[in-house]
C-alpha cells in the first residue's frame, strides 16, 4: 500500500489523514482555526508522520481537495501540498471537493453532495455511490439556494454546513479518510489548482 497523505482545505475545517504501508486505519487530525492553512497543514502532517514513526521521506503520494467550496486557503493548501510532494519525489494527485463528500458515502442510487458557496447559496452534485468503485456523477455541478435543497436529496456536507431541510445521510468516513479512499481506487487525478465554479447570480443556476 502507498504511503500517502491526504489535506481537505476547502471546507470550514482543516483535515489531515495519514496511512503508512502496513497501516488498515488511517491517523486523522481535523482541525479549525485562524493560524495561516499552510501551518496547520504543515504541523498536523508532521504530528501524523511523527505519531507513526516514520519520516517525511516517507511519503509517496499526497492526495488534496481543490474545491469548488469556501476558498480561504485552497490556494495556500494546494502550494503546501506541492511543496511537500516535491521535497520528498511522492506523487501528487487532486479531488474536487463534490466528490470527495460522495466518497464519504457507502452505497446509494443517488446522494447530493454539497459545499460551502456564496452566502445563502450551496455548490452541488448529485452522484451514485458503490462498495468498491468511485462515485458517478449522475448531473452537472450546479449552484443552489440553501432554501431549495429539501426538494432534493439526501445530503452528504460538512456537519456545520446549513443545509436547511435537506435531508442528510450518515456519513461512513471523514472528507481526508475519502480522499485516501478515492486514490486508492485509483481515481482518475483532476488538475492540481484551484477549482472555481462562477455562474449568474441567480438560484438554481446550472454550471458545466
């Protein structure tokens, strides 16, 4: 098994997940606070790498969420990342942040994913989920009003994201957890940047 490292810098909490070679469970710290994102991911991936005896040379890949999603530090995060994946030669590969949240999902016909927009307003995406495969996105990525999402659903998003009556389901694993899921899975990478999804300032309006 790849040593990887996984960040989620793009919700309102910092996530960090470790898994060595020889390691069923991954080591998870999550975070949240105003210390720059590149220092909490700096020091929460030394204590993972600490706390399983290895050292940073270790890692050989560094898995990263890009967005859409709130963008304070999605930049810096991705940078880190970069940084981290060149200094010791690991692989660097990159999620958007919808899927990431499907991936949290067991088995479904059909969950809406959701993250952080404009005030009073979601990024969402409805996907299939499976055992053993990477979700499938059923629809296009499309901006929504929180008012709106109990027309829709079931939601997986962040805990402390509204989703007013959207209904939710239980999550099987934490957003840094299905980073390391969906690589290990082999997901196809997206591109290593941030992923911006900007659309007409009105409810409900769809985007490629």
């Amino acid at each position: 098994m790849t040593t990887t490292l996984a960040i989620v810098v793009c919700g309102p909490q910092l996530e960090v997940a470790f898994r060595g070679p020889a390691e069923g469970v991954a080591s998870l710290v999550r975070l949240a606070g105003v210390s720059p994102r590149s220092t909490l991911v700096l020091a929460a991936a030394d204590l993972l790498i600490e706390d399983a005896g290895m050292e940073p040379s270790a890692i050989e890949r560094v898995v990263i969420s890009r967005g859409p999603g709130s963008f304070t530090g999605i930049r810096a995060g991705i940078a880190t990342a970069q940084g981290l994946a060149a200094a010791n030669d690991a692989e660097i590969v990159a999620f958007d942040s919808l899927l990431v949240q499907a991936a949290r999902c067991g088995p479904v016909d059909e969950v809406w994913a959701a993250q952080p927009g404009r005030r009073g307003e979601v990024y969402a995406r409805s996907f299939r989920t499976f055992d053993q495969r990477v979700p499938e996105p059923l629809g296009k990525i499309e901006i929504l009003a929180v008012s709106t999402l109990g027309d829709r659903g079931p939601w997986i998003a962040s805990d402390s994201l509204d989703l007013g009556d959207g209904g939710r389901v239980t999550p099987a694993r934490s957003a840094a957890e299905a980073l390391l899921l969906l690589a290990r899975r082999g997901a196809e990478s997206q591109p290593v940047e941030p992923l911006y999804v900007e659309g007409p300032p009105i409810h409900g309006a769809e985007i490629q």
